[in-house]
C-alpha cells in the first residue's frame, strides 16, 4: 500500500472484548466501533474529521 500524503498514528485503543453471548451480546460491532472513534476524537481536540480521509481496521 502506498500513500501520497505523510502517514501517521495518532492514538490506538482496542475494541473490549468479551466472550460469545457475553455482555455485549445485544451491541453490534458497528456500535462498539463508532463509540472507539468518538472516544479517539474526545481525546485529542486537535483532530478533525475533515483531517482523516483513510483508515485501516484489519482483524
């Protein structure tokens, strides 16, 4: 893969993770993942929507 503007990682958290038909048996994957970005963005106030125009979520 390559990139034509400079790269760089600003944060990393993990998703949590529970076991099958646990806790978080009724909350989508969707669901558990936008509230991971809301967090990254409550974070750190400089970041801007409008900065990220990729991301890469491998499992």
């Amino acid at each position: 893969m390559s990139f034509k503007n400079p790269v760089g990682i600003i944060a990393a958290n993990r998703l949590p993770i529970g076991k099958i038909n646990g806790f978080y048996k009724k909350i989508s994957p969707e669901t558990l993942y936008q509230n991971l970005i809301k967090q990254q963005f409550n974070k750190n106030p400089l970041l801007k929507k409008a900065d990220i125009d990729f991301y890469f979520w491998e499992m």
